[in-house]
C-alpha cells in the first residue's frame, strides 16, 4: 500500500491540498489565505504548528512536494508547496466521500446531553438557556457575514460552508429553544429517585 493510500485524510489536510491545487504557497501564506476566506471557520488554524504538521505529513505520503526555498532580508526561510498529482487525486476523492457521506464526528454537545441529567431540570435550563444565548450571538455574527458576502457578490457556490453553518445553527436554536420551554413548563422534568429506579430495572439481570 503506498504512503498516499495509508494517509488519514483530516478537514485540515483537505483544505490545505485544496488551496495548493490553486497555486503553491508557503505555510504562512496558506494560513493566512484560510483566515481570509472564513475557513477558519471549519477548520482550526490557531495553531501554526498543527498545520507545519499536516503540511509535514502530505509531503510524507506524497501528497505535496517542495517547488523552491526562498530567502529574503524581511522574512525568514520559506518554503514553498506545491500539490503533486497524487494529491490532486487524494483531494479529489476526500472530497467526494467528506460530501457524500455522513460521518460520526463525536461532538462535545451530544456527550455533554447524554448526562444532562446530573445538572438537574434547574441547572439543565439554566445552561441551555445560556446555549441559546450564544447560538443567537453566532447566527447574528453569521447574518452579518452573509449581507458583506451579498455586497460583494461572491459566488453562492465559495459560501456554502456558511450557508450549510447558519442552517444548522438555526435548526440547533430551535431545539434548544424548545428543549428549554419544556424544562420551563416542567414538561421534561425528573428526579433522582426516578432515575434510580429506571437505573435498579436496567441493572436487573435477565
């Protein structure tokens, strides 16, 4: 099996082939153009050294190949990548699969909800409510981003990572939203006297 077929592709490492297969760049460069186009917003660039990595390991499997050093009196050593053939059809099959099918990512939320029951109906209000108050935050934040869009007439197609963001976004809030009304109404309630006894029936042996 070659190095490219036993790499574990990563959102990162996607998104890193994608921008070479416009034109080479150096990893500052590549950083930067991920900032500047708002795919920080699927991807975590915070860490220069997480994306030295990724850029370390596509060299590894073949993926991309250094195109030229270059030295100037501003800027320190830079090296510069360029996506090879085996990584355009690596991005282009990473593509295919990422979009086509689901894939169980394990988020902290879902976790968090499995034991929501430890806060308490009180407490489980009290931090969804807060939930809701930031979704809120982020969909405004969002709004905002999609008028600028607008003004500057960019394609729908380089937007919809935001699109895709804002509809999940606003499908959570409602949720959540409705989650905290029950919790309000003491629809969904409990107690840890119910919850015993629904762990002693699942304890029984069979």
């Amino acid at each position: 099996m070659t190095a490219s077929a036993q790499f574990k592709r990563s959102p990162l490492a996607m998104v890193v082939l994608g921008i070479l297969n416009l034109e080479p760049m150096h990893p500052y460069a590549i950083q930067r153009r991920i900032k500047e186009w708002g795919k920080d917003k699927v991807v975590n660039v915070s860490q220069r050294a997480a994306l030295y990595k990724t850029i370390g390991r596509l060299q590894e499997a073949g993926l991309v190949a250094v195109r030229e050093t270059g030295r100037d009196q501003q800027y320190p050593e830079r090296t510069v990548y360029e996506i090879t053939d085996a990584g355009r059809a690596a991005c282009t099959t990473w593509l295919a699969e990422m979009i086509a099918v689901p894939r169980n990512e394990y988020p902290d939320f879902p976790a968090a909800l499995s034991f929501l029951m430890l806060l308490g109906p009180d407490g489980a209000r009290t931090e969804l409510a807060r939930r809701a108050k930031t979704l809120r935050e982020q969909l405004a934040e969002m709004a905002a981003d999609a008028e600028q869009a607008a003004a500057m007439s960019l394609p729908r197609v380089v937007m919809l990572e935001d699109e895709y963001l804002r509809a999940v976004t606003a499908a959570e809030l409602r949720w959540v939203d409705g989650v905290v009304d029950d919790l309000a109404a003491g629809t969904l309630t409990w107690s840890w006297d119910s919850l015993a006894a629904y762990r002693s029936e699942s304890a029984e042996p069979e």
